[in-house]
C-alpha cells in the first residue's frame, strides 16, 4: 500500500537505509580526519645525529693521517738532488732552442718578414713598398712612417732585423724626371717644381746647401733627403 507521498513501505525503507548509510560515512569522515595525531618526539633522533657527526669527525681524521704517512713516506725514498748539479740544469733549461737570424731591412721579401714577430702579409707587404718608394731605410725610426707600423716597438724588431745602408738607391737630383722625384716620400710637388726650375735655368744643383736655399725647405727636411741624393 502507498503512502501519501505514493512511495510503498519498501520504497520508504530503502530511502531510510540509504540515508542511513550517507549519515553514518560523514559522521565517521569527519571523525577520522579530526582525531589527534600523536607529536613527533624529535629528541629521539638526537642520539643518531651524534653518532653520525663522530663517524664522520672519524673518517677525517683517519684520511689526515694517512696522507701524512704518505707524504712522509715519499719524502723518505724521493732521491736527494745534488745543489752543485741543480745550476747547470738551470742553465740549460734558459738557453735557447735555436738562434734568431737577422734579416737585412733594405734587401728581405715579403715571405722573409713573415717570419718576424708580429708580421703579417698585409704589414709586411706595406713595409717592402714604403721601402721601395723610399729606396731603402737608414734608422728603425723611419718604420714608424709606414702607418700600419704605428703600434709596434721598433726597439724590439733590432732583434731580428738590421739595417744595411749600403743598399739604400739614391736618386740623382740633376738627372731624375718629375715622377722620380714627386714619387719619393720625402719630396712633394711644389719641391719638385723648385728643382726642375732651377736646374733649366741655372743648370745642376751643386749640393745639399744649395738645394735648401733653392726650396727653402726647413733644415729636418734636408737632413732626412741626405742619404737619398746624389748631385752629379
């Protein structure tokens, strides 16, 4: 027979149970997550670090001494080095492993410089045409005239180079054209001019002295073109 809600008894007992059932599981959750945990007692783990830093303090020690031992050992059976056979292997070990060939500064190539500390084939090639433009160098100091040789120490290029003055080519200023002269580094245009002036009216120019009271040129100008003229 059915209720006043048209449930049956049966229906009305299942829905108790199943009520039942969802009541009693939350009454049992929330006791279980809200029971009291018993503390972690952290004393009882102080005794195990103890005994763990002394087996650690142990172990160092025990390495300690055995490396002494072992140093001791060796130093007992390395053989002893004699003091009067240390100098001459001092000495050897600070001569060198071969000797440094100079090279002549007015006669090397390219490939020849090359070999020379701090050199290569773009600095070297610069240098062998300034030379030859030039027609030979007199001083190291004249290297610091070619720009890419700006940022070295001439001082230290006298231990592979030298400098023959014997080959330095002259040029002969009674005889020489316009481009001879103009292209020399030491001389420009306007004293080039001067000297073909001079030498269709007056003739050939005598001599240094003479050339500086043609051009006017300051005395550092005709000091440096000295070992560059002839006047035949």
């Amino acid at each position: 027979m059915k209720t006043k809600l048209h449930f049956t008894r049966g229906e009305w007992a299942a829905a108790l149970f199943l009520l039942t059932v969802i009541l009693a599981s939350n009454i049992f959750y929330f006791f279980y997550e809200n029971r009291r945990k018993p503390p972690c007692d952290v004393h009882q783990y102080e005794t195990l670090f103890q005994e763990f830093a002394q087996e650690q303090q142990r172990l160092s020690d025990s390495m300690w001494e055995a490396r002494q031992q072992s140093r001791t050992q060796f130093n007992h059976e390395r053989p002893k080095i004699r003091s009067d056979t240390l100098l001459p292997l001092q000495k050897q070990a600070r001569k060198p492993m071969y000797d440094i060939v100079k090279i002549d500064l007015n006669s090397c190539d390219t490939n020849d410089l090359l070999t020379v500390p701090q050199f290569g084939s773009k600095r070297a090639a610069k240098l062998v045409e300034y030379r030859e433009k030039l027609g030979g160098f007199y001083c190291y100091a004249q290297l610091q005239e070619v720009y890419v040789m700006q940022n070295i120490d001439t001082n230290r290029l006298k231990d592979y180079l030298y400098i023959n003055k014997h080959k330095i080519k002259k040029l002969n200023t009674n005889t020489a054209t316009y481009k001879e002269l103009v292209s020399h580094p030491y001389i420009d245009a306007y004293l080039t001019k001067l000297i073909l002036q001079h030498r269709e009216k007056n003739g050939s120019v005598r001599d240094l002295e003479e050339l500086r009271q043609i051009t006017h040129a300051y005395p550092e100008l005709i000091e440096k073109l000295k070992p560059y003229l002839l006047f035949n």
